[in-house]
C-alpha cells in the first residue's frame, strides 16, 4: 500500500485549485490599488455602518454576485442563460407595479409619502420572486423537455423578456418611494444589507449542492448527459431545476438592483448582467462546457470585475471606457486559462519538486 | 396522401424554415397592406429595406459566424466603434474614402484578432467576442464622450442620394406621386448578399464553413483548412460590422460609442428566423434577408398601428423566434425510415410541434386581439415615415431662465416628433409652446417651492454641473433638455429615455417635474 499522500498545502495543489486564480486576481487588482489609490482601503464608521470603498465593491456588486450564483449552476450543467438580465427587469417591473400602479393609468404620480405603497411588502416580494421563477421554468421546460440548445431557448427570453417587463410597467418607469422597499438595495446593518441577501444565499447553495447529491447531479449532468441518464439520473429534472433557480436568483438580483435605484425601469434594470454574470462564472473557473464547479470561486469572479471597476471610477477613467478595462482583464483571464500558460504553471511545480528531491 | 405530403417535407425539410420566412414576411405585409392606405406606398415597402439596411449587412457576416458553429457578440460594438471612428476622423478633415478604407480595415482587424483567440487559444467564441464588444465600445470613449456630428460632403452624398427604381418610376410618374427610391447602404447590402450567396454555396470556402459547422473534427480529419477557414469567417464578420456601422453612420449622421445597443440580439435573432441554426451547419444566405425582412416589416406594422408601443416589436420577434425554433427542431428530427419509427423521438417530436403550434396559436390570439384596433385605428392614419429630430433649443432655454425662470426643460422627438419648451417661473407661472401653439397655465407658488425643494433637498440634485449624455433619440423615445437654477446654481442634464448613464435621481426630478406642465395639442 501507498503511504498517503502529503500534498495538500503543495505548490501544485494550490494551483490546480478552482479558487487560485480568482483570487489571485482579485488580489492583484486590490494590491494594485493599494499602491497607486490613497486611501481606497479607508473604511469609515458612521454611526455604527461602515463605508468606504471595499464595502461599495462587496455593495455594488451584489446584484452580479447573486445572478453568479445561478449561473454557475446553470453553466455546470453545461448549459448558459442570456435571460437572466431581462428576468431581472421583469421581477423589478412587477415589484415595482405592484407598489406604485399609477403607471397602468398611464400617468406619472408623485407619491409624497414614503409608507405609500399598493400591494404589502410580503406580496410585492412574492410576487417577484414568483415571477423569477415562471421565467425559469419557460426556460428550464425548453431546455430540458423540448431539447433546444440553451443558448436559443434563452435568447427568445432575452429578446421578449425586456418587452414583456416594459408591457407590465405600461413602458414608463416607475417610482419606488416605499421606504422599506428601499431597505433591499440601500439599507445598512453595519454592513450593506444585500451583502447579507448574497451571503445568504451562498450559504443556502452550497448547502444544497454540497450536503445532499444535487451538486453532484448537476456536475454529472454537464460532464456527460447521457451516462447520467444511464446511471439513474433525471437529468431533465436537473435541468429543470438549476434553470428554476437561476431565474429565482435573477428576480433576487432584480429586487437588489431596483431598490438601489428606488426606479424600476424596464429598459435599463439588468441591461447586459447577463454577461457580467456569465464571465463572472468563467473566471471562476466553471468550464463553459459544463463539469465541476465552485459557488464561492464564481462569487469572487464577480468581485474581480466590481474592484476593477470600482478602482477605475477611484482613479477617473469615464464610466463608458471602463469596458475597454473589462476587456483587458477578460483578455488576461483567457490567457492565464489557456492551456500553454497552466502547462507553464505545472512544469513550475514539477521543477520545485525536482529540486527537493 | 399524407404519406406524400410527409416524403415532400421530408426531402424539402432544409428549405422549409426559409420558405416559411418569406411567406410570412410577404403575407404579414400583404395584411398590413389590406389594412392601411399608407403601405400600399411603395415607398413605404423600399423604406423597410432603407430601415434595416445596416440590419441586413451585419446579419449576412453573423450568418457565415453562426454557419461555422460560432457567435459573434462583438458587432454593436463594433458598429459603434466605426461610428465614432469616422466621425471623429471626418471632424479632422480626413479624406472619407481614406476614412471608409481604414474603419473596414480596423473592423477585419478586430474580427482577425477574435478570430485568433478562439481559433489558438481555444476560448469560446462567446467569451472572446464579447471582450471584443467591449473593448470596442470602451475604446468609443476614449476617442469621444459625447456625439460628433458627421458634416462631410461625401458622406452626406452616400447617405442622401436618391436611387429611383426604374420600372417603378415610370408608373410612379403615371400617377402623379413623388418616384419611389432606395439609398446606397441598401444597394450595398444586396451586393453584399449577392456575393455571400456566391460565397457560401459555389466556393471551397462556402464548403468549408457548412462542412466545420456540421461537425469540426470530422473536417479537421478530412483535411480541409479549418483554422484558416474560421479566421476568415471572423475577419468577414468583422469587415461586414464595419460596414454596418457605416450604414448606421450615414443613416444618423454622427457617431457616439451608445449607439446601437442590443443591436448584436437583433442581428442574430433575424438570422435565426431566416432559418439557419444555431447549432451550425445548416441554413441559407438568402434566408437572412427574410428575416431581416421579418424584423422590418414588424417594425413597419407596429409603427403604421399606432396604439402599440414599440416594445411590441421585442415580443413578436421573441415569439416568431420560438415559433421558427419549433418548427426547426420538428424538421431537423425528421428522418426517414426507422429513425422515425422510434418512440423516444416520436414523442420528442411530437412535443416540439405542440410547442411550434402553440406559438402559432398566439400568435393568432394576438392577431384576434389586435385586429379590432387596427380597423379602429382610421386607415388614413400614417405616421411620419421621417421624422427629422430638430436640435436642443439651448439658447431659447437659457434665455427663459435669464427671463426668471427656474426650470426650462425643452423635449424633443419621440413618436410625434415634438418639440416642447416649458418654462417654470418662480410665482408658478407655467408655460409650454411646441413652436407653433403655445399653452400657459397657473400653480400655485408654493407648488413651485415644493417642487424644487425636492428636487434639491430630496434628491440633492442641482449643483453646478451640465452633464451631457445625449445620443440619438430611438424611434420611440424623447430626447431631455432640462435647466434647473436654483440660488443662482444652475444644472443642466441632456439625455434620452432609455440612456443608460442618467445622473443618479435624474428620473424622480423629471417625474415630478412633469405633472406641473401644461398639456400641448399637438399641432393639427
């Protein structure tokens, strides 16, 4: 018999994790920043709440990290869904109609009270949540029973997704004055309150995925359908389900990112998330092809690109040539994947080895 | 019987999706044409291509993209980038056929680029193109924040000039009627799809492409040129984005890095409905145009019907793209002999053309729905086919707010095509004038006082800061020109609805603003 094998803290180990690379990112981006941005780990304590700019990283990039979530799930099983940023603005149109219907009368109304609101909160959540989770079965059911390639089904959402979002709100754009609504995006508990709502939710799915043997379904399904049929999976159901969550996730991100707005506008609310979302995944390491995943990598993949942008907007690059930074990072993260680079990673590791011996 | 209605679709099933495009296309405008005095215009008809020219030139290079088993997301940016590009060049004096010449050559560069990323580094080619998209876009910011007017005697030609139909001119002639005409981004397309056509089914490289798309390692082993092949698939998308994004300039006459938004969705829903599939392999040039066709002719529809909003335009396509892909995956599945004997895809099937044909019944729901309003609706009711967006009154705006006024807010384009000045003055006299009426009407001043103590306390929103975020209004949309002066603090916002980087409460001013403005009777 082999004695075990002590190569949990190597080099090599450490590298060929899911989470390395990531976090070498994110940690190259805040290092970079420490050099060149005074003062950008300042954290300020106002009564009792921290600010500064790490908490408006983790802050601003909730709604992301929340549709990461889905999303990685949804691409393990090797599939992909571009809806998930009309879904968004669907979930924040039914929010926000249920809370201020004056725009089915056609007419924009001042509320001047911030209790003001038509539906109660329970509902109004409900009713976005429930929405999320319809625009996740319409996908889930063409994906997994009608077999249509995830990326076709999905584009029918996209595409008549924002349509259907501006036929609730009537096509205007609807004003949240509701106070507590208002908590989701922009309420405070030391720290940002949707920093919680991510939290939670992370915690929720990893449990899911990881305490019972639905991570492993998923993970079955996305490396091979077929022998996961033949081993007894419902590899349907499956399919159903992470499209179901994603969608639920979405509405989550939908309700974090109208609150912060306190406007829910069909036509901007989400607009392009779902790319954010998907290379938020890929640089968690997800192969696009589907296989083993990691909630936590993809969550930090989602913080890459919220400090880049937030270290830009500190430095004054514009806002719209921020994309050309996203580019360049996204550029770096294929290259450090590409096959050449990680075989240069490990004959790294091999020559070390060498060295000991 | 049916056993030969199903050998004829069968043996027909590749060209069946396409057929069904154009039919739809010619039957959805022969009803329209029924309903509405203005469509029988052929005018009317020549502007869906005039519309959607830059549609049409970008989809037939996605086609190429999409045969070949990829995706490219990187063409509104691009679009974008050659908009910014050549106006900002053309600003500079350059000679604009130096200035076409080097937009098309950046565009197959970009493209090449991409194309290399995914062919040696092996990323996929949604990941590597939509870093494209946004590099090209950032890079849209980094030559120009704002607009830039295109004023150069060469593009204006390429952009106005007339080309009469000569067949249609003599009849045009006959009856008295201004003669019918197409511009040259139309001209170009069809050329373009003329050579694609030629491309795609009479070359080696056509061949290729269908042969990559169907299945890429059986290519690589039958030893046809597969990365030199996809390279070019990628620079042809790239030089046909360039193009488009000329089309897209000569059409507005300027160049901003926020143009053409979701444009990229447009081009590859219409090459979906046009019948090719996503999975590669299969499909025809020719197909685009029809759903090219498809997207104009719902514009044209929903533009002539009036009482819809032009977001109808994302649901119907949304639909018809679900309808095609039902219909597709029935045909595609559909296989003579015992293949279709099988119960597992039997059944499949069978839930694909319920799901095909249950699309199809809303879309006749729908129709049922919409067809009293369009009776309803006078057929004499034609829209603007043009409607030229007039420039910000700046100075008339300036000018109320030297006269006292503390808000001056002047709204522009939109369906109608309005230009709207308000003034709000501080003892709550309101007024409004579209150029041609003008309308006042009394609030009480502590309404005013009110209105901009939220607007400063509430929302914090004036400091001395003009912020310009204007890009050019969509057919639907209004264009804001808003002043607010307040304690002699002035700020001054432009935008479009719908822009993306509005100043943070800059919806909850105009909101309340509103309310408080006299209501103008368009003018008769």
């Amino acid at each position: 018999m082999k004695p075990p094998q002590k190569k949990t803290f190597t080099w090599r180990a450490i590298t060929e994790s899911r989470i390395f690379l990531p976090v070498v990112l994110l940690l190259l981006v805040l290092l970079f920043d420490f050099l060149f941005i005074p003062g950008f780990f300042n954290i300020e304590n106002r009564d009792g709440d921290l600010y500064g700019s790490l908490i408006d990283i983790l802050r601003n990039g909730s709604a992301v990290s929340l549709l990461a979530i889905g999303m990685t799930l949804v691409i393990a099983t090797g599939g992909i869904d571009l809806s998930v940023g009309a879904v968004m603005a669907i979930a924040a149109s039914v929010a926000g109609i249920l809370m201020n219907p004056s725009a089915l009368r056609n007419e924009v109304f001042f509320v001047t009270d911030p209790m003001y609101t038509f539906a109660p909160l329970w509902i109004v959540i409900g009713a976005a949540l429930l929405a999320g989770i319809l625009c996740g079965l319409w996908n889930g059911m063409l994906v997994a029973f009608m077999k249509i390639q995830p990326m076709v089904a999905t584009l029918v959402l996209l595409t008549a997704g924002r349509g259907i979002a501006q036929l609730i709100t009537n096509g205007l754009r609807v004003q949240i004055t509701y106070r507590p609504f208002a908590l989701i995006g922009q309420g405070w508990f030391i720290l940002p309150f949707s920093l919680y709502i991510v939290v939670f939710m992370l915690i929720v799915t990893t449990l899911l995925t990881r305490k019972t043997a639905l991570g492993m379904f998923i993970e079955s399904v996305g490396i091979n359908v077929r022998s996961s049929y033949f081993s007894g999976i419902k590899e349907k159901y499956v399919r159903l389900i992470v499209y179901v969550f994603c969608g639920f996730c979405a509405a989550i991100a939908g309700l974090v990112a109208c609150s912060n707005v306190r406007t829910s506008d069909a036509n901007n609310i989400g607009l392009l998330f779902e790319l954010d979302a998907i290379l938020a995944v890929v640089i968690g390491g997800t192969s696009m092809n589907g296989g083993r995943f990691n909630l936590v990598a993809s969550i930090v993949g989602a913080l890459v690109m919220q400090a880049v942008t937030q270290s830009m907007y500190a430095i004054g690059v514009p806002a719209f040539a921020l994309q050309a930074i996203k580019a360049v990072v996204v550029i770096i993260v294929i290259l450090l994947f590409s096959e050449q680079v990680r075989g240069f990673f490990r004959s790294f590791g091999a020559q070390k080895k060498e060295v000991k011996s | 019987m049916m056993q030969r209605l199903s050998t004829f679709i069968s043996n027909n099933r590749k060209i069946i999706p396409m057929t069904t495009t154009a039919v739809l296309a010619v039957a959805a405008y022969l009803i329209g044409m029924a309903y509405f005095e203005g469509l029988r215009n052929p005018q009317v008809f020549l502007n869906v291509f005039r519309n959607t020219s830059y549609i049409l030139i970008s989809a037939i290079g996605m086609t190429f993209v999409i045969l070949s088993k990829g995706i490219d997301l990187s063409v509104s940016g691009v679009v974008a980038l050659t908009t910014v590009v050549s106006a900002a060049l053309l600003r500079d004096d350059w000679n604009p056929w130096a200035v076409i010449l080097l937009v098309l050559l950046i565009g197959m560069s970009l493209g090449l680029v991409m194309g290399c990323f995914i062919v040696y580094l092996k990323v996929q080619p949604f990941i590597a193109t939509l870093a494209g998209m946004w590099f090209a876009r950032g890079m849209c910011f980094f030559i120009s924040d704002n607009a830039i007017a295109i004023d150069n005697s060469t593009f204006k030609i390429l952009g106005q000039t007339q080309l009469l139909i000569p067949g249609l001119k003599e009849l045009a002639d006959k009856a008295g009627t201004p003669a019918p005409y197409i511009s040259i981004p139309v001209v170009v397309g069809f050329v373009l799809l003329a050579a694609a056509f030629y491309m795609a089914h009479y070359t080696r490289f056509g061949r290729n492409v269908y042969a990559i798309g169907g299945n890429q390692q059986s290519a690589r082993l039958m030893g046809l040129p597969v990365n030199r092949t996809l390279l070019m698939v990628y620079t042809f998308n790239g030089f046909c984005s360039a193009m488009a994004g000329l089309a897209f300039a000569l059409f507005v006459s300027s160049g901003h890095g926020l143009y053409a938004p979701g444009f990229e969705m447009d081009v590859i829903a219409s090459v979906v409905i046009g019948g090719t599939l996503l999975s590669g392999g299969s499909g025809y040039i020719l197909g685009t145009l029809f759903g090219v066709m498809v997207l104009g002719i719902t514009q044209v529809l929903i533009q002539f019907i009036g009482s819809l909003s032009s977001w109808w335009t994302k649901i119907v396509i949304g639909v018809l793209m679900l309808a095609f892909i039902g219909v597709q995956a029935v045909l595609a599945n559909r296989k003579t002999g015992e293949k279709a004997l099988d119960p597992q895809a039997a059944r499949l099937r069978r839930q694909r053309l319920a799901v095909g044909l249950g699309t199809a019944v809303v879309l006749v729901v729908l129709a049922i729905i919409f067809v009293p309003k369009l009776s309803s609706s006078s057929a004499g009711n034609t829209p603007e086919a043009e409607c030229v967006v007039v420039p910000f009154r700046k100075e008339d705006a300036a000018a109320l707010i030297a006269d006292g006024a503390v808000i001056a807010y002047n709204r522009i384009a939109g369906p109608n095509c309005v230009d709207e000045m308000y003034a709000i003055y501080p003892d709550g006299r309101v007024t409004g004038d579209n150029a041609v009426s003008q309308v006042k009407k009394q609030v009480t001043s502590a309404e005013v006082e009110l209105l901009m103590a939220t607007i400063s306390d509430e929302y914090g929103w004036y400091t001395n800061e003009i912020r310009d975020t204007y890009h050019h209004p969509c057919r639907q949309c209004y264009a804001h020109y808003l002043i607010v002066n307040r304690n002699g603090q002035e700020k001054g916002v432009t935008a479009v609805d719908g822009g993306v980087n509005m100043p943070p409460n800059y919806g909850f001013s105009l909101s309340i603003i509103r309310p408080l403005l006299p209501v103008i009777n368009p003018a008769p």
